[in-house]
C-alpha cells in the first residue's frame, strides 16, 4: 500500500514503530489508516492511533478517532481503548495529527462530508482520565474549507519542562498567496486552542495571530496530476513521478514544542518549491514570550545541487539545536532515500549548517502510478537524554510496487548533535 505514512516514538526503553495497515486498536470498528504513534513524557505512557472508514461504505454510521491508551509504561502491555465519534457525524477524519500537551491530547483532521463540504477539525481528548481508562470527554471545533490554510498541526511536547498551567495549545498553518483558499500573502496562520476540563464548554479555538514569512511557492510544476510532481532514475512515464505533497500548503508532523523558561519554541517545516523545479524544506522556528507569537527564524533546505529534499520533519534537543530528516530524490542518480541535517542553537539564524548526513540511500524506484509518498514522517527526541534525535521515513532497496511485496522499505536512525 502507498503511501506507508511512516512515523514512531521513542520512550526511555523502547522505539516502536507504525505504518498504514500494520497496527490495530482492538476496540475500534476497521481502524484502517494514517497510524499516529506518541509517547507521553509526564504520564509515562504511550498513544496509539488511527482513523475508522466505516462510514465510506454505509451512510448511517458515524466516523470515529481510536485511540489507545497503554495502562503502563510498557508498550507491548494492555491498553485502555477510546473511539472518539467526528465532531459531524459523516465527516471522514483523514490526516490526523495528534499532540501531547499538559492535560489534552490534542488531534487535527482534514474532515470530508459526504458531499463537497471540506473543513479542519481540531480536537481536545481529555487526557487525565484516558491514562486511568476512564470515560473521557472530547471538545472539537470545525473550521470552514474556505479557511486560507489547508491543515493545521498541533503542539508536541518535548523535554520536561511542561508548558505553564492554563497555557493555550497552539496549532499552526501555513498560507501561500500563490496557491488557493484565497490568501493575500505568506504566512503563519497561528491558532490558540483553550480547553480547562473543569468548564469544557467554555472551551475556545481562535487565531491568534498571522506572522508574515519569507515568500515561499507550495505549488509545485507536477504533471498529468497534482501528485506527479517528482522524477526518479530511470522512470520516463510522469504518471510514476512521486507525490511532494506540497500543494495543501501543510506544514508536515510535527509541530514540536519545547519550554526553555525564558521563551518557549515551536519548530515545523513543509516542503516548497526551492527553486524553480527543484524541491526544498523550508522549516520555521516560533517562539512565544509572555503570550505573544514571533517568527524567530526561517529557512530554506535546498544546498542546489539538483536534488529533491522533501517530506520532511524537525525537531530541537535540549539545548535549543535542531535536526531536520527527509526524503531525498532526482531523476538520474539519486534513488528515493533518506538524509539529514541540522543546526546548533548560536548558529547563524536560517541555516542549517551542519552539513548533509545520509541515513541510508535508495537503490529502486517506485513504479506504481499511485505516486503517494509519505504521507508523513517523524523526528523525535529521546527523553532518557534529551539529546538523541530519533527518524523514521521511507526509502526504496528495489524496484516495484507495494503489490511486488512491499518494495518500499522503513528505516530508523538516531544520533546526536555536538556538544548535547
């Protein structure tokens, strides 16, 4: 099956792992996609995810977010099991991404009706009695598809300084003036998300601010489709180039959050159009002091030597440096593989420069013309340390497609920044 949606976590003892079709969560009715795996740091637990599709096929039934909740610290143990039913009833959840925050787990959907409505759910699962299997509420808020950003991410705690008690959640977008969903510039669409389960219905979801960035093109040159966008060695039917994904104008998992005392961090990325042709991860660091929102520093990851960096994910240590993995590929030498770089905190702000590491390259090319990538992947931080960077993504050892016997392949690197 493509796309695999690669994505892990690591916790003090275990790294686990999680692809579409790979995993279930018992108690759900056909969990069938877009697995989404977390380790929470405060609670010493693990959450595993994914959406149902049930609905798709019968009208009268209702879209569902399972989740599991393990009830100790072991993640091959027992689990405390949760659907959760779509804040519209036949509004398919596609894309969940989940974050881990004080006393919410915090989920955002692209929502499909059963018509042509689209919008963005943002949920709130009440987190202290999911951690003792006991019956938990849900706060969700639905923005319009008119929206001018097409999928929003929400914060991921890393480290253990927690947020501050009462702190809104933020979750983050991108708009793009040259792209739909009528935006007039470039920009990060910031939004507050409050929830105190103590009054869930005063609960409040608002944008809080617009940060202006450097200009970027997520609408990429791809052809005969949207998703036919980038080439691979030996591959002359465009219908069989890969999907860059760019074109939602989303900021790819996660939005990962860190509390240094004096400020708080948030760093994403999303995969643009470089420059012309060639694809690039422009990635992003927010920092909130005192409530308010700035854009400390941006960039864009493209050295110009041709190749493709694209379906990215970033995180920061403990001392404030970054390591950003991606997909790397061109249509002559470079078969779909994995690389990384990175930064350390006092260096030149918008650079990665620490140079390129390979994780592994790619030896075969994907010859199905579904042409789906990703659809995401995942950098992570080892809480044992707070150093060790953990990445997880999808490379191609042979030729094929998914119906040869899963050609594509996932491999998990970790490493450490100097000086962490």
């Amino acid at each position: 099956m493509t796309p695999p949606d690669p994505n892990g976590e690591v916790g003090p003892n275990n790294y686990i792992e999680v692809v579409n079709l790979t995993f279930a969560v018992p108690d759900c009715t056909e969990p069938s996609g877009d697995p989404v795996v977390l380790y929470d740091q405060f609670m010493d637990r693990w959450i595993l995810s994914q959406f149902t599709t049930s609905g798709l096929d019968d009208p009268s039934k209702p879209f569902w977010n399972c989740v599991a909740v393990s009830t100790t610290s072991d993640p091959t143990g027992s689990y405390y099991r949760y659907a959760f039913e779509t804040g519209h009833f036949q509004f398919f959840p596609d894309y969940p991404k989940y974050g881990n925050w004080t006393d919410s787990y915090v989920l955002t959907t692209r929502e499909f009706g059963p018509t042509v409505e689209y919008g963005i759910g943002v949920y709130a699962l009440e987190k202290n009695k999911m951690v003792n299997g006991e019956p938990a509420r849900a706060v969700n808020f639905f923005l319009d598809g008119n929206d001018p950003d097409d999928g929003l991410l929400p914060a991921d705690v890393d480290g253990k300084q927690k947020p501050k008690t009462d702190a809104a959640v933020p979750i983050v977008g991108t708009q793009d003036d040259g792209a739909g969903y009528g935006a007039t510039f470039d920009a990060l669409n910031i939004w507050d998300l409050t929830v105190k389960w103590n009054s869930a219905a005063s609960s409040t979801l608002t944008l809080k601010t617009q940060l202006p960035t450097a200009a970027f093109d997520s609408i990429f040159p791809c052809a005969p489709t949207s998703r036919d966008c980038l080439p691979q060695p030996g591959i002359v039917d465009p219908a069989q180039y890969l999907d860059i994904l760019s074109y939602r104008q989303r900021p790819t998992f996660r939005l990962a959050y860190r509390n240094f005392k004096d400020y708080e961090a948030l760093v994403t990325n999303q995969s643009v159009e470089a420059t012309p042709g060639i694809a690039g991860a422009r990635w992003y660091e927010i920092r909130r002091t005192g409530g308010t929102y700035s854009l400390y520093q941006q960039g864009t990851h493209a050295p110009g030597d041709g190749v493709h960096r694209w379906m990215g994910s970033i995180a920061q240590d403990k001392k404030g440096d970054m390591a950003l993995g991606y997909s790397v590929v061109n249509g002559s030498t470079v078969y779909p593989g994995i690389r990384y770089t990175g930064r350390l905190a006092g260096d030149p702000l918008g650079q990665m420069t620490l140079g390129e590491g390979t994780i592994i390259n790619g030896s075969g090319v994907q010859t199905t013309t579904n042409s789906r990538w990703g659809d995401y992947t995942d950098m992570t931080v080892d809480p044992s340390d707070d150093c060790t960077f953990w990445y997880v993504n999808e490379y191609y050892p042979t030729s094929g497609t998914p119906d040869d016997g899963r050609p594509w392949h996932t491999r998990i690197a970790s490493f450490k920044l100097p000086g962490c």
